[in-house]
C-alpha cells in the first residue's frame, strides 16, 4: 500500500484477508530483521570503504605518523619507520590488517589518532555531543517551521499559498554558509542579540541552528505542501468539516498527520546531511564539535580519526533510518514499511 493510497482513505480498513496476530507479528518481526540486516551491511560498507580509504592514502603511513607526532615533516629511515610498522602492522597483509580492523570495530576499537596520539573513539566522544545537539536541535526547528506554514498556508487559494509556497522554495536554496554568514553579521555583530562565537550556552547555540535548519524546512516543507495539497481533497475531510470543525482544526488534526507521511521519509537522510552540514555552521559561528575535528584531522591527514568520525557519521544515519521507519507505524499503523 502506497502513502498516496493511505492519504486518500484514511478511514478505510486494509484490504485483503484479515490476517491472524501470529502472522502479522511474524511478518512484523521477519521485516524489522531484514531492515536491521540491511542497516549493517551498511555499516560494514563503510566500515571497508574507510579501510580502503586508509590503506590507498598516499605517502607511507608509519613516516606520516612519525612527522604528526614529532611536528617535522621529512623523510624517515627503515630503522626509524620499523618500530611503527611492527607497533600498528602496517607489514602484515591486507587481509590480516582488515581482519583486524574489523575485529577492533566489533570491540569498538576505532584505532588511535595519528596527530593526537589518543584513542579515536575517546576523541569522538569528547567532540560528539555538541555536534548531535546541534543537529537534532536544527532537526526539531524545522519541523516546526514546516508543520506552522503547511498548517497555515497549504492548499489555500490567494496571496497566503503562494506566499508560503514561495517562502519554502527560497529557504530550500539558501546556501548554508552564505545564511550562517547573514545571521552571524545582522543578529550577532550588528545587533548584538547573539554571541559572535558559538560557545556552549543556550544564546550560542540559536544562530548555528537556525543556519541548518532554514534550508531544511524549505526542502521538507515543499514536500509536506503536496501531500497536504491532495490530502485537502478527498473524502474525509468533507465529513470532519460537516461535523462542524473549523477549518485550523481539520488541517492540524486530520490533514496534518496524513500529510507529514512523505517528509518523515527524508528525515532520516536530512540527519546524515545535517551532520554533514554541521562542519559549515561549526566554522562559521567557531563552535567546537566533530565538523571541526573532521577539518583538522583531513588537513593534518590523520586517516584513523577522518575514518573513525565518518563511520560515526554512518552509525547515527543508520540508526536514525531505522527511527524513521519505527515512526511511520506510530503516525499511521496500516502503512506496512517493506
């Protein structure tokens, strides 16, 4: 069953013969397992694409690590690259040096960064935080801006559609540093509103968000519009409002949660793009976070902490696909998501 199907005859029962518990519990649970499959294999995807990624990096890795640490950059010499080479097994075969590789990421081992000579996952997790209250934080902002102009400006006739519609088509093309760069020159060095650098209090974190969460609710808010569009016209909207609900009533309580549906889909890829966003609004407004530890590290060519953030990066958009998915049952228990 298609959402299109969904939306048109929300109060309609699933067609097909009724099925017992049992069964659908089993399709339940074989269905989430196949997703759950899915979601690491694409861990392990990444996880080998990052291998790679190290191994095929130019220059020799135990002469990079050697100059990261000491700050000199030169050539260096067997006797001095062979105690690394024997400490990190840069010799052993590719084979056992992926075997071993993944063995540290089941252990959750992410191997140890070359400039800072520390545990890549005790780097991750003293820069994560800000970063994911940073993106779920921008997150929920757009939501909300998407969920007050569809409510309030979807499928209505005259100048409020169309200002709404052409409010979202700007925000989804705003260039997030360009907007980072606005905000920061108008709210915090123009009228002082906001501190110029992010820091960590809740003043600093508004325009940083803010920078993130524009454009994104101009992309969801256009795909939310269609669905709310098509939603307005079919049957059951013409029984609530003969049952003598106002018109704010029947889009927040009936057309609204049938017409979200399409955007939540994105969702769980905007988490991806947001965090990937995050490095712009972390150097625009100087804020700490993984985004500038990302910059550090491929500038300085740190490989191990460049890998370890990104499959970081895969881990939070794995879990948070599966979120989306567990969500669309919660919004509307027919929709059977393959």
């Amino acid at each position: 069953m298609t959402v299109s199907e969904v939306t048109s005859s929300p109060t309609a029962e699933a067609s097909g013969p009724r099925r017992s518990p049992t069964v659908t519990q089993r399709r339940s649970l074989a269905r989430w397992a196949g997703r759950v499959g899915s979601a690491v294999f694409v861990l392990w995807a990444a996880a080998s694409i990052t291998f790679l990624l190290q191994i095929l990096a130019p220059g020799d890795r135990a002469t990079l690590l050697l100059n990261l640490s000491s700050g000199l950059s030169r050539e260096r010499t067997a006797d001095e690259t062979a105690p690394v080479n024997a400490q990190y097994g840069f010799t052993d075969s590719i084979w056992r040096q992926y075997l071993h590789y993944l063995s540290g990421l089941v252990r959750g081992d992410l191997g140890t960064s070359y400039q800072l000579q520390q545990p890549v996952t005790e780097v991750i997790a003293a820069q994560i935080g800000p970063t994911l209250i940073l993106t779920f934080s921008a997150l929920v902002v757009a939501w909300l801006l998407v969920l007050f102009m569809t409510t309030l400006t979807a499928g209505r006739r005259g100048p409020w559609g169309a200002v709404g519609s052409l409010i979202e088509t700007i925000s989804a093309g705003l260039p997030q540093y360009w907007l980072g760069s606005i905000l920061l020159v108008v709210f915090a060095i123009g009228l002082g509103w906001f501190p110029v650098e992010s820091g960590t209090g809740l003043r600093g974190l508004v325009l940083p968000v803010l920078t993130l969460a524009i454009p994104l609710a101009g992309f969801l808010g256009q795909v939310a519009r269609d669905e709310f569009t098509r939603a307005l016209d079919q049957p059951f909207v013409l029984t609530a409002r003969s049952r003598g609900l106002g018109d704010i009533a029947v889009r927040s309580r009936h057309v609204l949660r049938h017409s979200v549906i399409p955007a939540i889909t994105v969702s769980g890829w905007a988490v991806g793009a947001l965090l990937s966003s995050a490095v712009i609004a972390e150097t625009v407004f100087a804020r700490a976070g993984i985004g500038q530890t990302l910059v550090t590290a491929a500038t300085s060519r740190d490989v191990p902490l460049v890998s370890g953030i990104v499959l970081v990066v895969a881990l939070v958009y794995t879990v948070a696909n599966l979120l989306v998915d567990a969500l669309y049952t919660a919004i509307d228990p027919r929709i059977e998501v393959p």
